[in-house]
C-alpha cells in the first residue's frame, strides 16, 4: 500500500482530526466500512498496534501495523 493510501485511511478512521485513532474511532470507520469489531478484537488491535502503550494509535504506529 502506498504512504498517502495509509495516510487517507488514517485520516478517515481519525473522526476528531486530532492526529490520533481512539478504540471509539476506530470502531466507528469500520461501522462505516460495515465491519463490525468485537470487543476482543478491539482490545487486540490496540495491544498489537499502539507500541507506546497510550491507548491511542498515531500515524506511524498505524502505518507500522498496516505493513507487517
């Protein structure tokens, strides 16, 4: 996937154009991609995905998890 492909669906999960995707953001974008995200997945997304443990994930630990 290209870095402004990554860029723009980072852009679209983050709701609050704040810079960061919240566990309520990321559910939201995949409702709106009618994809629906249990709990658990929730959670394991955001251990695997948010490396500096702040419960929110940044651009780069989005692209970092989107490339492995």
């Amino acid at each position: 996937m290209a870095d402004d492909e990554i860029t723009r669906t980072f852009v679209e999960f983050d709701g609050d154009n704040d810079g960061y995707i919240t566990a309520e953001e990321f559910t939201l974008a995949m409702a709106a991609r009618r994809e629906e995200v249990s709990q658990d997945d929730l959670v394991s997304i955001f251990e695997y995905t948010d490396e500096d443990e702040d419960g929110l994930i940044n651009l780069a630990e989005f692209a970092s998890a989107w490339n492995a």
